[in-house]
C-alpha cells in the first residue's frame, strides 16, 4: 500500500497541499457561495470540520511530531497554528510546568498506543495566565491498519473547574456549617430511616459520630418510644403535605438525659422529579433562648419602666425648663420693656445719669453725664468739673452730705442721697441722686460709680409748704391742749394782773402814809388802768386768734382733713396707751371752712376723749372717730370714747366757760370748738354711749346746703 | 465800822415794763431805793460789783434770762441776793434757783407783802455778806504785808505748834521765832491764836489742825 509506505517526507507533501488546498476555503472566494457548497470536496468538508472544532485538536505522528492542529489552539493557549507547528517540543510549552511530567506520560503512552480520557492538566497561556484544561488521546490508523500517529483533544474546562471549585468550596461550607451550627441537623429517607446528621444531633441522639447514624430510625435511637412515635408523626405530616413544619416547639430527652426544649422544623426533600423522598429536619435547643427571652423581657420590662420613669423625669424636667423660659423671656420681656422705659424715662424726665471712675485717692473722675444734666442745671455736661464735679456744685450748707455720701460709696454702699445744688443762674435746686458702686472683686475696691440724678426741686417745695401747714397745724394742736394754753393765757395775762395787783396794793400803802403821796397814787392808778385794758385785749387777742381770725374758707373733704391729722391723734392715742379706730364713710359730701380751725376742733376731741379714758385699764382705751354724711346734706364727725362717762351735772356744764373735768384743764377747749364750729354754720354737741362713755358730735354743712342762697 | 444811815437798794431787772415800774413804786413806797432795768444785759452794763442791795429778777427774758445773770454773779462774787419772780410757776426752774442761793422764788401774781419781806430778808442777807466781804478782804490785806518768813511762821502757829518745835523745824533760834510771832500777830491785828485762827481763815489760808 502506498499510503502505508509512505514516509515521513511523503506525508509534509501531502500536509502541504491539503494547506494550499484549505487556504483556498477562506471566505469571500467563489468557492464560499451556496450554490457550489453542494459540489465541496468531503475531504475538504472533514478538514474544515475539524479546523473549526471548538476543542483543540491536534494530529502527532507516531515519532512524536506535530502532524497538525487546529485553530482553536490560539483561543486556548495564545500561540498561533505555525507557532506550534514550528515548537520543537510542542506540547510541552503549552503546559504548566507542574503538570509536564504528567503530559510527558500521557505522550509517551499515546506514542506507545494508548488511549485516555479526561486528563486535566494546566495550559500555560502565551500570556502566562493559567486555564485548567482536560486531554483525550487515541491513536489514529490508516484504512490498512497501519499507525498514522495519534490524535489527541485538548478542552478547556477552567469554567467547569471553577464551578468544581466553587461546588467543593460550598460543600465545605455547607458542610462547615451542618457541623457546627448549634441546631441539630439531620435527614432521613421516606421511611424513616437517618441518611446523615450532624455532630450536635450525633450527640443528642446518642450515637458516636454522624457516620454511625446512616440507616437508623427513631426507634434505633436514644428517645422513648412515645417520643420517636412523635417524630414519626411530624415525619409523615411533611411526607403527606409536601409542606414543611416550622418551629414545632417540644421537649426532647436526650441521651445525656437532659430534657432539652427544642424548635423543630421539618423540610420536605425532593429527588430531581419533585417527588418528596425524605425530610431535613433542623432542632434548635431554644431553652438557654427562652431563658435568655425570659432575662431579655425581664431586663426590657425593667428598661421600659426605666424608660417611662425617666421619660416622666425628663417630662417634669422639660415642663419645668419651659417654664423656666417662659418665666426668662417674660423677665427678658420685662426686662426689654423696662429697659426701654428706662430710655424714654432717661429721655424724658429731667433725671440725669452719670458715671464716675474711682481714682486712686478716692476722688470720683467723670466718665460721661447725660444731656439731662444740662436741663437740670444749666451747665453743659462739659462744664461739670472732672474731679468730683457733683461735690463741687453742691450747695456749700449740703457739702457735707455729698463728702459723706462719696465716703459710704467707697465702702461699697448704694446710696440714696438728697441734697441742694446751685445751678448755673444762681438758683438752688434739690437733687435726689441715687448712686451705685461697682466693686472690683481683684482690686477689692470700688472702682466705679454709677448713679442717677432727679430734679426733686418742685417736691422739696411741696414738702415745704407741707411741712409749715403741718407746723402750724401742729401748733395748733399743742395750743389745744390746755396744759399749753393755759401757759400761754397765763403768761399773758400774769404780766397785766400782777401790774394791777402790785399798783393797787401800793396805791393802798401809800394813801395811809402820813401824809399821803397822792402823786405816786395817781400814777399807780393810771397804770392800773393801763393794764386792765391791756389783760382785756390779750382775751381779744386770743380770741381772735382762735375763732375770729378768719381765713379764706377753702373746700375740704372731710375724709382727707381727718386723714392729715391721724398721724397726730394717733401719736396722742400713743402717749395714753390707747388706739383709734376710723370709721369714715366713702363719697361723704364737701364742707366749706378753715382747714386748720376744724382740725383743731377734732384734735381737741380726740384728745379729751382720750384723757376722759386714762382711769380706765389700759387694754380696753379704745377711741372711735366716725363720719359719716348726715340727714341735712352735711356731715357728722363722730368721736366716741369709752371712758367712765359724765355725771348729769358735768354733762350739763362741759360747753361752759373754765369747767373742767381736768386736774390740769382749762375749761376753754371745748367751749372754742364749739364757737368755730358755729362760726363754720355748723354745730356741737354731746351724748352719752348706750354703754360706756360719751360722743361728741361735730356736723357741717355741705358746701351745697352752704351755697344755697 | 460805821452804820449805814443809807436805805437799802433794790435792782428790778423784768422786760415788762409794768411790772417793773409797779415793783419799783412799791419798794419805794416803803421807803427803799430802787433801781430797773429792762433786760440782763442792761443790768450787767451798768453794775458795780462792789454794789450792795438786791435783786428782783424776772426768770424769763428775752436774751439772757434770769437763771444766766445769777450765775454770772455767783462767780463775780456780788454781795447782791435775789430774788426771783416768774408768771410761770416753774417749780423745777425754782428748785435750780433756789439751790444756786436764790433767796426766794415768787409767782406772779403776788401779795406786795409776800415781795416786801422777801426784799427785807434779801437786804439783810446782803449786809451780811457785805460785812464777811470786807473783812475778808481786809484779813487779805493784813496777810500781803507779812515777810515770807513771817508766813511760815504763820502757817506753823495756827497748827498750835509750840515756839520751840518751829525753831526746830525752820532750823533757826527760838529767840528769833519769837521775834517774827510778834510782830506778825501784830500785823494780822490778832490778840490771840485763835483769833490769829480765824483773821487767816478769812484771808484764805488752809488751817490743818493737828489730830
């Protein structure tokens, strides 16, 4: 046979041309198109054929030399078909070098006849990357018998091998996991028998290791008999529904004895038809979880009260802080709105504010004034002097006050001081200076002054005028008291009366003289004369003086005229441990009169009223002054004392010149009261209490009835 | 010592008028001198300390009242008693007077008796005072004229110390302590040693007496 004698040098021709012949197969050549597809070679078509075979395929003669391999070598390897074609050692580049020895082996076999499936070895990209590959060999023979070589198929099966990889990788994980997870997990076929476990339910179940419970049923193993009868039960349900049972909670006796309170769920297996074949059950002990629930419910009752305590705290503790900011922001309300009266008032009034530096030796060194300054006094803030600016325009009689007010300051005392000033024309004026240190805690002094200033010139006057009503008022009243006026009409009189006494006495002496001296008579006599009327115009005088001095009658209303002289009666009330009580009716009518005279009036009664109450104990002097408007349009002063009271007779008499009642009275007071209040058109009159003492009454008339023509 | 033929004065010192005129009548009425005055200070202005009488005051006054002229004349030493006249019966004002050597405190107004025998008894207590005055300041002058020597000697005599023990002491001759005794028992005008006593008393002289 030609083909069998053919050597090595025919076979290249032949390879050669069946080349050429393959290079005319590429696309685009007539030779491509459908039409002539039907008239293609079949050797062409086995050839392109295995060209195009996905897996490597290569041809070795039987020396070991690479006869041909397709293209699919360069997708797999890197190197091109005349790269491999041109490798003198070919395949072995192509291999990894850790598994050469091996592709050495199945070379030699191949070359030696053998054939084999499957091997998987490494290709060594051109690259240098690294694919898992597998190899199948046989030889290949000729029609007659005779060895052409063999051929070998390289598939690239790295994908294959990854997912091997990644299966095992799993498996290990799976298996990882079954083993060590803490549930017991095991599997049984259909009838019950265990296919495998894991150590945890080995151990439950009381069997060496998972291996030795393949083939087991329940019964075979460490549980009562009713209890693998349970099992079972779940068992059949899972075959019989094809439905997993999940979370069977039950009591399990283990092998150790030990009842543990386990969580079942049963999972049906199914084989690749669907068909359930078995049951994978999963128990996990829950009775250290249930300890834990219970410890976990425990700790989060306690937190949840915890919780709601501390939500109630932080509730009083919120209420408490808005509050407290409602409160802040109405005192910073307050606050603004006061600060911004103080800046109306501090531009609006005459007060002026000044601050002073405190030097060194004391003296007070002017930071700044307000404008108000200038209205007060004059001067400009400029014009204040520098150095105790306030001192040097004091008054020079208030000088001192204002020295001692810097010195108190210095100590670190407010002070409210009030002293006079003389302004710029000459003028005097009243300050009110309300002055505040600044104390310096480091220096422990004060180091500045902050004071206010208010004109309270128009006050001083008002408190002036007040004061000389009140002095003459206050005159008034101590004449009314007749222990006074009994000094005053004594000194008065005495002088006149002892006139007339003594020249009345000589007069006498000197007529029975021998002979008599009736010059000297004479003139004693003219002076007798001369006094007698000078003692008779004292009684005018001071009956003038007490009722008939008239002044402008001004209107009053009773209930301020009786308020102006409480001070005094109660001062009196004082001095006779007794106390007074007003009773005074609002909205009583106007009276037109001398305010002083009926001052005088009711001070007079209280004071006899209170002198009428000194024998009695000193708890129960008690005096009443009423007023109250009375049935004529007028009103009716009413001051009641609860004293021993009047016999008929001293009742009869008290408006009588000179009765007294009195160890040192005069007998005059009442009868003047009465004549003012009958100069006023009103009257005065006196009662005796239903229980103790008496009331004497004062009524005027209104100054509509007095208008009344 | 001549009696005074020369009637008693009476010095009226009252702001009012009346009253002072009607005193001074009064006290002429019965045959006194009198002299007023409207206020303390026109009494002060024209007085002579060495002017005896006395005086009828008004306690109140206006200026200088009539407790101010008292003390003034307590300490001028007048030998002038008062008499004190008042329209207000100030009893504690009248103790005060009456403790500073007032001879009588009359309210006004009064009997002319009742003022007329106080101004006797003034008058009398004046001439007292004139006489004790004088003879002190007669006694003053006697004990000016003694040497100092005859002073020590003086001074030992009327402790009843004997010649002897004075020779003694001063550490001179009893000869010669009797010498300066004469002649100064003869300047103080003194007979004896207790008049000699009495003589340095009134002159002022602290008389220690032996135990």
């Amino acid at each position: 046979m030609p083909d069998s004698r053919k050597t090595k040098a025919e076979l290249l021709t032949e390879l050669r041309r069946l080349r050429a012949r393959l290079a005319k197969l590429e696309p685009g050549t007539p030779m491509a198109d459908t039409a002539a597809a039907a008239s293609i070679d079949p050797q062409e078509h086995f050839r392109a054929v295995a060209d195009y075979t996905y897996d490597l395929e290569s041809w070795v003669a039987p020396d070991g030399q690479l006869l041909w391999v397709n293209a699919a070598v360069e997708r797999l390897t890197g190197y091109s078909v005349a790269e491999c074609l041109s490798m003198p050692e070919y395949p072995l580049p192509l291999v990894h070098p850790a598994d050469r020895a091996q592709i050495v082996r199945v070379l030699e076999g191949a070359i030696a006849g053998s054939c084999g499936n499957d091997v998987p070895f490494r290709v060594q990209r051109k690259d240098g990357a690294v694919r898992w590959a597998a190899i199948s060999w046989q030889p290949i023979h000729g029609r007659e018998g005779h060895c052409l070589g063999h051929r070998s198929s390289i598939r690239d099966i790295s994908d294959r091998k990854q997912a091997e990889d990644a299966l095992r990788a799993q498996r290990t994980l799976l298996d990882s996991i079954i083993a060590h997870i803490p549930c017991g997990v095991y599997w049984k076929d259909r009838a019950g028998r265990y296919q495998g476990c894991n150590a945890a339910f080995a151990r439950a179940a009381g069997v060496p290791s998972p291996a030795d419970i393949a083939g087991r049923t329940d019964y075979e193993l460490a549980w009562e008999r009713d209890q693998a009868d349970w099992f079972r039960q779940c068992d059949e349900r899972v075959f019989a529904t094809g439905e997993a049972v999940l979370n069977i909670e039950e009591a399990e006796r283990q092998a150790d004895g030990r009842v543990a309170q386990l969580l079942t769920s049963k999972v049906p297996l199914r084989d690749d038809a669907g068909q359930v074949c078995g049951v994978l059950g999963i128990d996990t002990d829950i009775g250290e979880l249930k300890a834990a629930e219970a410890e976990l419910r425990r700790a989060r009752n306690e937190l949840e009260a915890r919780v709601r305590e501390r939500t109630a705290a932080l509730a009083t503790a919120n209420e408490r802080l808005r509050l407290q900011i409602a409160e802040r922001e109405q005192v910073q309300e307050a606050l603004h709105k006061s600060q911004e009266r103080y800046r109306l008032v501090a531009e609006l009034t005459s007060d002026f504010a000044y601050a002073f530096r405190v030097e060194s030796d004391g003296s007070f060194c002017k930071e700044w004034v307000t404008d108000a300054f200038a209205r007060i006094t004059g001067y400009a803030p400029e014009e204040l002097e520098p150095v105790n600016g306030l001192e040097r325009i004091a008054h020079p009689d208030d000088r001192p006050i204002v020295q001692r007010r810097a010195q108190m300051l210095l100590t670190g005392q407010a002070m409210t001081t009030e002293f006079r000033i003389v302004i710029h024309d000459g003028q005097v004026r009243w300050l009110r200076d309300h002055a505040q240190p600044t104390w310096d805690e480091r220096a422990h002094c004060v180091v500045r002054i902050l004071g206010a200033a208010q004109d309270i010139t128009a006050r001083k006057q008002a408190e002036e005028e007040a004061r000389r009503h009140q002095a003459a008022l206050l005159h008034m009243a101590r004449l009314s008291t007749m222990g006074e006026l009994t000094a005053q009409l004594a000194h008065e009189l005495n002088q006149p009366l002892c006139t007339i006494v003594g020249n009345a006495q000589t007069a006498q002496r000197l007529m029975t003289q021998d002979p008599p001296d009736f010059a000297e008579v004479r003139v004693a006599l003219r002076d007798i004369v001369t006094y007698g009327n000078r003692a008779a115009h004292v009684i005018h005088r001071l009956r003038d003086s007490l009722r008939l001095q008239q002044r402008e009658p001004v209107v009053l209303n009773i209930q301020r005229v009786i308020e102006d002289i409480a001070e005094f009666a109660e001062a009196d009330a004082r001095q006779h441990d007794a106390r007074i009580q007003f009773e005074i009716s609002s909205h009583l009518p106007t009276v037109r009169g001398d305010l002083i005279q009926i001052q005088q009036i009711i001070l007079n009664l209280v004071h006899n009223g209170l002198e009428a109450m000194m024998e009695m104990p000193a708890g129960t002097r008690t005096l009443k002054i009423a007023a109250r408007p009375d049935e004529s349009q007028g009103i009716v002063v009413r001051v009641s004392d609860f004293g021993p009271g009047l016999t008929d007779a001293a009742a009869a008499r008290i408006f009588e010149p000179f009765f007294t009642t009195k160890p040192t009275g005069l007998g005059m007071g009442l009868v003047i009261s009465r004549s003012i209040a009958e100069a006023h058109g009103g009257r005065l009159w006196m009662t005796r209490n239903v229980g103790r003492g008496v009331t004497l009454h004062l009524s005027l008339p209104s100054v509509l009835a007095g208008d009344a023509p | 010592m001549t009696i005074q033929a020369e009637p008693g004065l009476v010095f009226v010192v009252d702001d009012d008028a009346g009253v002072r005129q009607m005193i001074s009548r009064m006290v002429r009425s019965v045959g006194l001198r009198a002299e007023t005055y409207a206020s303390v200070q026109e009494f002060l202005d024209l007085y002579d300390r060495h002017q005896t009488g006395c005086l009828v005051l008004d306690v109140r006054m206006p200026g200088l009242s009539g407790l101010d002229l008292q003390e003034r004349l307590t300490a001028l030493e007048a030998p002038l008693p008062i008499i004190f006249i008042t329209g207000h019966g100030d009893i504690a004002m009248g103790v005060r007077a009456m403790k500073r050597g007032a001879v009588d405190f009359i309210e006004k107004p009064f009997q002319d008796q009742v003022l007329l025998d106080a101004i006797h008894a003034a008058l009398a207590r004046a001439a007292e005072l004139q006489s004790s005055l004088s003879a002190r300041d007669e006694a003053r002058t006697r004990l000016e004229r003694l040497t100092p020597r005859e002073r020590e000697v003086l001074a030992l005599v009327v402790t009843g110390k004997l010649n002897k023990q004075i020779a003694a002491q001063l550490g001179i001759a009893e000869q010669t302590i009797k010498m300066h005794r004469g002649r100064l028992m003869r300047k103080m005008g003194a007979d004896s040693v207790p008049d000699l006593i009495r003589v340095a008393q009134r002159a002022g002289v602290v008389v220690e007496l032996p135990d």
